[in-house]
C-alpha cells in the first residue's frame, strides 16, 4: 500500500474515535483475522491495499519470506500477513526501508537481538516526536498566514479554503 493511502485511512480512522487516540486504531487499518488459512499474493494484497508488485518487492529484499504452493504460487501463511502488517504499520510511521530491513533481519535472528530492536524502535519513537513538533510549528506558520489572508482556523477549516 502506497504510504499515503495508508496514512488517509489512519487519519479517517482517527476521526471515528472517542476519547484519547490509541494503538487500537491503527490494529483496526488491517483486520488480520482473515489470516487464518494461506493466502494468495491477490488475497494479501487486497487485505494490506498493497500492490503485488510491493509484496514481492518486500519479499525480493528479505523483508518476509513466503512459502510457494505446490504449483509455485506464492502461499501467504499468518505469520507472513503479521509480518507484513507490521511493517505496513511502520511505513505508515515513516520508518525508512534499510531500517525496516535491519529491523526485520535482528527480529530473524531471535530474542538475543531484543535490545538492539527496542533501540532501533526507541530512535524511531524520537525521530516522530521531533517530526510531530516540527510539523506543528509548521502548522502555526501556516494558520498564521491563512488568517493574515483573513481566512479561518480550526479542525474543520478545509472546506472552507
């Protein structure tokens, strides 16, 4: 799935939630319960809103590995869909592919690479706080403008553009 197709769907899922944001809304973008028996590239592909060409790609530079069936299609197994989930999920974070390939070869490496993940995972989580307040001060700039153009602000001013 194209990056800015999955943000579209996490900031419309947003808009559907009461109370503080959670991890739920982003569980919610993919339901992997579909996942239970294997599935094709076509089936994956419409459960992620990936493009096959993406999910071979992934496979090409060992971001999941994919059994094949006995005709040589590919076999989606669950463990291959949560895989993919997640890194779908990271991508939509902005998380950058050679880190989702280190990522993903110390995750195959087992649990005495934990540490390593969590602070590859740590970095990540700064890097979007940063990110979160530089595009809020960019925001501020803009809504400055918007009103010195004697426009209006607020959640829902896009209409009125």
């Amino acid at each position: 799935m194209a990056t800015d197709d999955l943000m579209s769907r996490a900031l419309a899922a947003l808009d559907e939630v009461d109370g503080p944001m959670s991890v739920e809304v982003i569980h919610r973008l993919v339901d992997v319960s579909a996942a239970t028996d294997p599935m094709t590239i076509t089936e994956v592909a419409d459960l992620l809103d990936m493009s096959p060409h993406t999910l071979r790609y992934y496979e090409r530079i060992g971001l999941v590995e994919v059994a094949r069936d006995a005709s040589g299609h590919r076999s989606y197994d669950a463990a291959a869909v949560r895989r993919l989930v997640f890194l779908t999920r990271m991508r939509l974070s902005g998380m950058a592919m050679r880190d989702l390939q280190h990522y993903m070869k110390l995750a195959d490496e087992g649990d005495d690479t934990v540490p390593d993940r969590l602070d590859l995972l740590l970095e990540h989580r700064d890097t979007i706080r940063r990110r979160l307040k530089e595009l809020t001060l960019s925001l501020a700039a803009t809504e400055y403008k918007i009103v010195s153009y004697g426009g209006h602000t607020g959640p829902s001013s896009a209409g009125n553009a």
